[in-house]
C-alpha cells in the first residue's frame, strides 16, 4: 500500500507554528551583534570589505577571460574549412564552461570571505493551510464546515492580490498517501488526501455520488446520474442525433465544458470515448468537487458563472453541460447564457438537466415563469432546441451569422473593440463574440480527433502560425518528450539492483497522469505525450504575457486556460503529477518589476503533488540561477546539460518525501515502482 507523507509545520510570516521558536531566529541572524555590543561593528565593516574585496575580483577575473576566450577563439577560427570552424566553436564552448564555474566557485568564496549564508530555506505553513487556495481563501475564512449546518454552501469570489500570498510551503496533511495511479485512481482515492467534513457525511449529501469505505473512498459509475452515467451519456448522444456515444467524435465532439461536475463522473466516462472534460466548480472549503475530481486523474480547475467571464477563449468547446449545476440561468439579463454562447463553437451543443424541466415542476407558476424566460434567452441567442427528455435538454448554438440579423430582439453582436479573443477574468460581456473571427467554423465541418491536432496549413494560417515553424516544433517536442522518458528512468530506478546484462527499466507508462504546462506554446508538449502513448492529460497554461496561442490548442482537440503566474493557479495543493516549464524564465526576465522567481517556484510547490516532478527548460544562465531559489524549497534538484549549441540546460526536480521533522529526504525510487503495472 502507499505510506503515509508528512511535512511538520514550522511556522508561517507572522503567525509562527507550533514549536516555534523566537530564539532561534535570533541566533539565526548573522548580523546579530555581541552580548556587550562591542567588536560587532568592527566585524561587520572587515566582512563587508572581504566580500567587496572578492566581488572586485571575480570582475577582474571573469573580464580578462572573456578577452581572453574572445581572442583565442579567433585565432582558431583563423583556419580554413567546417571542420576547424567546428572544433574552434567546441573548444571555445568548453572554455567558457571552464568559465562559467570559475566565477560560481569565487562567489561561493566571496559569500565565505564575508560571513554570509545561503538563502534561508522556506518555512512550512503551519497545518491550517493544508488546503490552501490563494485568491479564494483566508486563514480569517477558515471554520468548521460542521458548525455552520447542512445545506450551506460556501463560495469565493476570485480576488487576487499580490500582497495576499503567504510565502511557505504548504504541507500534505499528516496521513496524506500518494494518490492511487491511473486508471485505478479513477475508481477510488484515499479519503485522507480531500478535505471532507463529518457534518457533509451525516447529512447525506455526498452518499449519492460516492461512497466511503474505511480510508477509501469509491465512485460507481452509477452514482452520478439517477439512471447511471453510460445510460445518460447514450440518451445525450440520441438526443443530438447520433446512433450511440461512441459516435461523438464524428459528430464533431471533443472538448466539453462540465459545470459543477459533482466528483467528475460524466468526465471519467467521455474519457474512454475519446472526449476531453474540463470541470468547473466554484472554490469549496470543504466537498470540493474540483479537488475530488482532480484527484481522480480526471481535468478540473476552480472557475464559476458569477460576475466575471472564465479564462477561455471564444469558440472553444462543442459541448458545455450542466446537470443540476445550481446556476441560475434566468438571472443577470441571461449573461449566464451569453457566456455559455461565447465559449461553444458554431453547431456547438448546450446539455442542460434540471429539475426546473419536469412536469411536476412546471405545475409551479414561478417555475414556469423561470422556465419560459430561458427559452426565450436561448431563443434570442439563435439557439435550436433539439430534444427535451425528462430533465434533459439540448440546445444546438446556431452556425449561420444571418441569424442574428434576422431577431428581433437579444444581445447585439460584440464590436471589433468589444470582443477580445481570451478575455482574463473581465466582467461578463452582454453581447455574442466570435462572429467576426476566422474561427467561426461549424464542428462538423472540422477534422474530426485524433487527427485534429495535426493542423494543416489552412488551419495554421487561421492562427498566424507558419507550417514550417510548426512542424519544427512538433519534432522537437516528439524528441524531447524521448529525452525526458530516458532522464526519468535512471532517477526512478537509481536505487533498483540490476543484474549484469539487463536493460535498464522503464517507468510505468502511468507514472503520471495530471500534467501542467505552464508555458504551452503550441501545446506540443501535450501533442508529444499523446504521440508517446502516455496516458496523460495536460493543463495547457498559457501566460498573460506570453504570445496568445491558446485559441491554436483547443483547436487543436487540448485543454487549456490563459493565466498571470504572478497570481495563484486556481486549483488546490496536491493535484499534479508534473509542472513543465519551457522558456517561462525567460518570459517573466524580460518583464521588469513583476513577481519574483522565488514566488512562481512556491506556487509551483503548492500544486505538485509530494514526489511530483518538475521540468524547467531554459537557458544556462536563468537555470544557473534558479540553482539557489529552488534550494530555499528543499527540493532534490539536478541540472543537466541539454544543447550545448543552444546553451540550454534542464532543471530537475525529483521525487521526495518529508518526514515527520519537515527535512526533506530522496524517496527510495525502487520500492516506489515496482509495485505498479507492467512497464510501458
């Protein structure tokens, strides 16, 4: 079985842990002068010199070897033909790594010289943060679920602040157990690892949806809907017109939008049909269905219908679906509904099941009235009501344009300065987007999975991509997704006796399953996992101040969402198996007076889940200098040499585990994987 992970807490900004003590801050400070107060100035004056005198030098020092290099490398290039070129070129890369640690060993020297310390590693957040979610939650927030009474239902407005932060590390709670591997992991989790409070069990609320065994907690495929979800997901398919739901895809049907999902059922099922399921649920201090969902192995971040539109582009999903969602789609003019318009692609599908829709409830003349007024906003939307089945409706969004110039009422069509493309938490537009965009093509008109997500140069010119450009980076990613698989191996089994002549093992082809991308690109890093028969999803990220091809990803059949990382990531802790970032240093670098590197990493640390890997790629420098900030994090980092040509390296952060002291320490990688299914 999985053992049990903890993090002992030691305090946190100004509210310290317990076992906290003042003392030892004190005693910590360098700059803390004698009991007497005498020689302390004296000392200060002589380390400040010794540093000043070493920081001098390392100037001089690195200065006459670049001149040096400069002028060797020249002579050397004075000769003729590729082939001296080539050996001046790798002479000269090999004296610059010679460089290179020349000045790293006199820093380190310099820092010793003047009685300095390394940075202070990163405190533990003390166990009431265990479930922290910036932006959405405060220690002030925290209470017990149980004293507030059944039916309560607690929502946040996303408010980010960049003072709002608390800068530590956020510890598993102490019975937290590695998450059971996909697919498995889709069944079943381990009930430590959610917050659920006792008051939710007795009241009953949950027991329709899941049921709690011990330490387990289980998810029949039946629980989410009355009829069970195989029985409901075939009703949708007829009511769109299809023979059964395996005949989703040819209809056009890749991603769907799932509002408030309950614990992500519906989406585990459109899994094993080749559909791709985001759910959004509103932050939860407790029940989470975002958190349950996710720790199932199955796409889901925190993003709710209130006054601000969600982190998607326009024309994004062929199916948005919300059964019993709690919204209420009759308020606000029908902005709900407009935003639901903005987000499906033309021919797109809205799947609504309500218990607003039964006969017995229309017997209510309030009802009724609610009823009617949805229709008619759905109406004015140019919406196609196709079927109703006892609580389930399917409205069809419309793909011709000169619908709309034929109401008479409803929301006007955005203007050319109304309409951005991948709006970032804006107030909710009331007019209908995407109509002047090259985007505006009707599902079943596109390439059907999996191969929509290999555009072709039609596709590509839709998003001012170039083929070339594209092409050449689908190969690099299919290359470095092989290079990071054979990194991997050698640091899982490192600990793994192996008998002279065999091979060396592979990782399980299900060693990870929730994946993020923080700086997505095209989303060929995704696009390669799949390729690698990795069976993977990916939260493709693209940063607000990054080149916007988030639009290009969910064309191409990915998930995705656009995000400042200088704000909190709207999840919770503990749900990814992997955080990737390529060229994100270099991104934030050329911003000036943003967030700090040390932020980003404590954020990255918040979500990976314990013994999740992190793969930073970037140039040697930047990379260099993550070397400090990531030892503030106890992490178990290695930094490998990538292209020598392109002076790139990799930062690498293995697996750990924390023991009850809170020290970080390498897990025993052997007895980690051996226990799991046959190897890939």
């Amino acid at each position: 079985m999985s053992r049990a992970l903890y993090r002992g807490a030691s305090g946190i900004g100004g509210k310290p842990a317990a076992g906290y003590d003042a003392a030892d801050e004190a005693r910590y400070d360098p700059k803390e002068p004698s009991e007497n107060g005498i020689g302390a100035g004296g000392r200060a004056r002589r380390r400040h010199l010794a540093a000043a005198a070493v920081k001098i030098g390392v100037l001089v020092l690195a200065a006459a070897a670049l001149v040096g290099s400069v002028a060797w490398a020249g002579s050397l290039y004075a000769g003729r033909g590729a082939a001296a070129a080539a050996a001046a070129a790798a002479a000269h890369r090999g004296y610059r790594r010679l460089q290179e640690q020349l000045v790293t060993d006199l820093l380190d020297i310099g820092e010793l010289a003047g009685g300095g310390v390394r940075a202070r590693e990163a405190e533990v957040c003390s166990p009431e943060y265990e479930n922290y979610v910036p932006c959405y939650y405060n220690v002030s927030d925290v209470v017990d679920v149980a004293d507030l009474g059944g039916g309560i239902v607690i929502s946040y407005e996303r408010q980010c602040t960049r003072d709002g932060k608390v800068p530590c590390l956020v510890a598993p709670p102490r019975s937290y157990r590695i998450p059971v591997r996909w697919p498995s992991g889709k069944g079943f989790i381990w009930k430590d690892n959610v917050r659920i409070s006792g008051q939710e069990f007795s009241s009953g609320s949950l027991f329709k949806r899941m049921m709690v065994e011990e330490d387990q907690i289980s998810f029949p495929s039946d629980a989410h809907m009355s009829d069970g979800v195989e029985d409901y997901a075939h009703q949708i398919a007829e009511m769109i017109g299809l023979r059964n739901e395996f005949n989703f895809n040819e209809a056009g049907v890749r991603t769907v939008l799932d509002i408030e999902c309950g614990f992500g059922t519906l989406g585990a099922h459109f899994f094993q049909r080749d559909l791709l399921t985001m759910c959004i649920a509103n932050y939860e201090a407790s029940g989470s269905q975002v958190q349950i969902t996710l720790e199932r192995g199955i796409p889901a971040m925190i993003g709710s219908f209130a006054s601000k539109q969600l982190p998607y582009p326009y024309l994004s999903f062929d199916m948005v679906h919300c059964a019993k969602c709690n919204i209420e789609w009759d308020k606000h003019d029908g902005g709900f509904l407009v935003e639901v318009d903005r987000l499906l692609r033309p021919s797109g599908y809205f799947v609504w099941t309500s218990n607003l829709n039964t006969h017995r409830a229309l017997r209510d003349k309030e009802n009724q009235k609610k009823w009617r007024t949805i229709h008619d906003f759905a109406d004015n939307l140019c919406w196609e009501m196709l079927s109703q089945q006892d609580e389930t409706i399917v409205w069809k969004k419309t793909n011709k344009l000169d619908c709309y110039s034929a109401r008479k009422s409803g929301p006007v069509l955005c203007g050319k300065n109304h309409d951005p493309e991948s709006p970032y938490y804006q107030p909710l537009n009331p007019c209908i987007a995407g109509t002047r965009s090259q985007r505006w093509i009707p599902i079943e008109h596109r390439t059907t999975w999996p191969s929509q997500a290999r555009l072709n140069s039609t596709e590509l010119d839709i998003h001012g991509v170039n083929s070339e450009d594209f092409a050449e980076n689908t190969a690099n990613w299919d290359s470095m997704v092989r290079n990071y698989w054979s990194l991997l191996s050698p640091l899982i089994f490192s600990d793994h006796p192996k008998r002279p002549g065999d091979e060396d093992p592979q990782p399980p082809f299900n060693m990870l399953r929730n994946v993020l991308d923080m700086n997505a690109h095209f989303g060929g890093f995704n696009a390669a996992l799949l390729k690698a028969r990795k069976s993977v999803w990916v939260m493709n990220v693209v940063p607000t101040n990054a080149p916007n091809y988030l639009p290009l990803i969910f064309y191409r059949g990915f998930i995705g969402v656009q995000h400042d990382w200088c704000e909190a990531f709207p999840t919770y802790p503990r749900t990814y198996d992997m955080v990737h970032a390529d060229g994100l240093l270099s991104l934030e670098k050329r911003q000036k007076h943003r967030c700090s590197t040390l932020d980003i990493f404590l954020e990255v640390d918040r979500i990976l889940r314990p013994e999740g890997w992190v793969i930073i790629r970037d140039t040697a420098p930047l990379i260099d200098a993550a070397r400090s900030v990531v030892s503030q994090l106890r992490w178990e980092a290695r930094i490998l040499d990538l292209d020598i040509a392109r002076d790139e390296k990799l930062l690498l952060r293995t697996e750990l585990s924390f023991n009850t002291r809170g020290v970080a320490q390498p897990t025993c990688h052997a007895s980690s994987w051996n226990r799991k299914v046959p190897l890939d």
